[in-house]
C-alpha cells in the first residue's frame, strides 16, 4: 500500500512540473515610444507596477473628442496601455474647464499614479495639477501646455515648428495678396505658439506691403463653425478678393473652406491645416485645401505613457536637456517632430505610414 501511495506521488509531482513549462509558453512583447501602440496581434505584457509592486493606474484627462485628432490620441493611448499591462482611466471635458477639474478630482481620487492632462484651459488647469501634486501625483502636460504651475513633465510637438511649417508654405505658395490670419482658441497657450511660428515668415511679407491681412482673428473652441463665420465675414470685407488663409488646423480650415465654397472662390485661395484629418486629406486630393501638418498622434501617446511608466516606478524620463517655460518654470521637455504633407508627399507619409487608408482618402 506504501508503495502505491509513493507511486501515486510521483506522478502527482511530474504532472505539477510539466503544467508549469506549458504555462511559460506565452512571450511577452516590448513596445517603445516610436511603436505605434494599435497594431494587431501584440501580445499583452504582464501588467506593469510601481515601485511598491502594485499594478500602474494612470488617469489620462481630454479637453474634448469633437475634433479627430483627439479621437486618435485616446484610441492609440488605450491599444498601447493594454498592450502594456496598465489600468487607464479615461475622461473627456467636452470643452468645458470646470467639468475638466471635477473629472481629474475624481481621477486623483482613485489612486492614480500619474495624471497625463490635455487642458481645455491652459490657465485655470493649474488648479488641477497643484491637486495632484497635492496628493503626491506627477502629471505629463499633453500636447497642450498647463500654465502658471510646477510641473513634472510636458510632451508634445514642437508647436512653434508647427506654425513655422505652416507660414513657410504658405508665403512658397503665395507671393503677393489679400489674406486671412486665424490663430486657434486663446485658452490653448499651443495657439499662441503656432501663431508665433507663422509670423516668423507672414510678418515680414504684410511689413513689405506684399500681404494686406484683410482678417486676423481667434476662433474660439477651435469650432469649424466659428471659422465658417469668421470667413464669412472676411469674404464680405474683401468682396471675395482673397488669395491665402493661413487656418491654424484642419478644422477651421474646413470651415474657412465651406464659406470659400458658397463663393467658388476655393481653387483660387492658398490654406493651410494642422493633424492630418482624414477630411483634410481629403480635401487635399480633391484640391480644395493645400496642405496639412502631420503630428503622429501614435507617437506622442506611446512616448506619454512610457514617461509615465518611468515616473511611476521612480525613475526620471530623459528629456535631452529640453525645457519649455510656462511663466512659472522651464518644464522638462519632450518635443516630438511635425511633418508637412502636400498632395506631392501625402501617400508616403499619410498612407505608407498606416496613419490613414489608402481607400479612405481617396475614396471621392
């Protein structure tokens, strides 16, 4: 009988060993800041933990989901948070700053590790991050820039490149005219900043009398609708007599575009665009818009939640040396790089990339 119960043992024993090979049959992945974060078919990591050893929850605050570009970066956010093993917390504003303080409230509330906050308000959202410092909570300025605040970390493009981008194309394309100058919402410090890279090259053409600005203007909310007015309103002053609009992103520019429309006037006036929206590759290939900055939103979430991941375990994120100051303090920076696209480059950088499908663009 003390026989069989050995026996009995043993085969208990080698099956216990051979179940734990077979579970260790699954390989995990690595993905780095330059990785799309919304491929198919990666495997998930384990899930990731801070220096105490619990599972990394980060919060991740939007000002809004109107516009496409900020649908892209919660989809890429979300695909490389699951493919990393982190709890991601997701709240959208709606474009309204107090809604956007009582979400992160709750944010911080949970226990989050790190808040990642794109304000809506990039003023009063120093209010939502001396909370959160409050509570020993580091916070990633997103794309746009929390004024007046100590802040751990910001990550964006570099906005005033954007601008610059913009201008550049537009004076390349436009020697001499009427023009319309649009800068986005005056809550966006990101705003200010393209409309500083654009008077880089714009500013000298209107000193030489090479430029007269019929409209100069913000639009508030970055509303397509308020762009629509605005243009409107500009045509009426010129009598359609209008050859450039520098638009500060896609959306206004498809407002300006549909005022532009009701004239016929839109094949023969330069626009510029920002975030590569489907729409305005759209319009590009059809020939109603001129071109597009290109901000690969894929990138800037995988390089976020990477940040955040250092942060949460202790480490410090490398930044080069690079700061960008929001009249408290020079914030430690990571600025990725802006691409123009044109109806010359719009496959190669827009298609080939897997930003945007083939069949989609040109699907009119």
């Amino acid at each position: 009988m003390k026989k069989i119960k050995k026996l009995l043992g043993v085969m208990l024993l080698c099956l216990m060993v051979v179940s734990s090979f077979t579970g260790c049959g699954k390989t995990n992945t690595s993905s780095t800041a330059g990785n799309t974060g919304g491929e198919t078919g990666t495997v998930e990591e384990s899930p990731k933990e801070t220096a105490e050893g619990k599972k990394l929850v980060i919060g991740f605050s939007l000002p809004t989901l109107q516009e496409e570009r900020w649908a892209r970066d919660k989809e890429a956010m979300e695909n490389y948070a699951k493919s990393k093993g982190i709890e991601l917390l997701v709240q959208i504003a709606d474009m309204d700053a107090q809604k956007q303080a009582n979400q992160c409230e709750n944010l911080i509330s949970q226990g989050i590790d790190v808040l990642i906050l794109a304000p809506h308000d990039a003023s009063s959202a120093a209010a939502i991050v001396e909370s959160a410092r409050a509570s020993n909570v580091p916070v990633i300025s997103y794309d746009r820039l929390v004024m007046d605040t100590d802040l751990d970390l910001y990550i964006s493009f570099d906005n005033v490149k954007v601008g610059e981008i913009q201008g550049k194309y537009l004076t390349e394309h436009l020697d001499k005219g009427n023009i319309v100058w649009l800068a986005g919402a005056p809550t966006d410090n990101n705003a200010k900043l393209f409309k500083q890279g654009a008077a880089k090259y714009l500013q000298p053409k209107i000193d030489s009398g090479d430029y007269k600005v019929i409209l100069e203007q913000d639009v508030i909310d970055w509303k397509p609708d308020n762009a629509l007015k605005i243009m409107e309103q500009a045509l009426t002053l010129a009598n359609n007599d209008i050859q450039g609009v520098l638009a500060p992103n896609d959306g206004t520019a498809g407002g300006c575009i549909q005022a532009m429309n009701a004239q016929g006037i839109t094949d023969k006036v330069v626009i510029t665009g920002q975030d590569a929206e489907l729409a305005a590759a759209q319009r590009i290939v059809n020939g109603e818009q001129d071109m597009t900055v290109f901000k690969d939103t894929r990138k800037l979430a995988t390089a976020a939640l990477d940040a955040a991941i250092t942060m949460a375990s202790g480490g410090k994120v490398e930044t080069n040396g690079a700061v960008t100051n929001n009249n408290k303090m020079d914030v430690p920076s990571l600025l990725l790089e802006p691409v123009a696209v044109d109806k010359d480059n719009i496959d190669e950088i827009l298609i080939d990339s897997g930003y945007l499908k083939r069949e989609d663009v040109y699907k009119n």
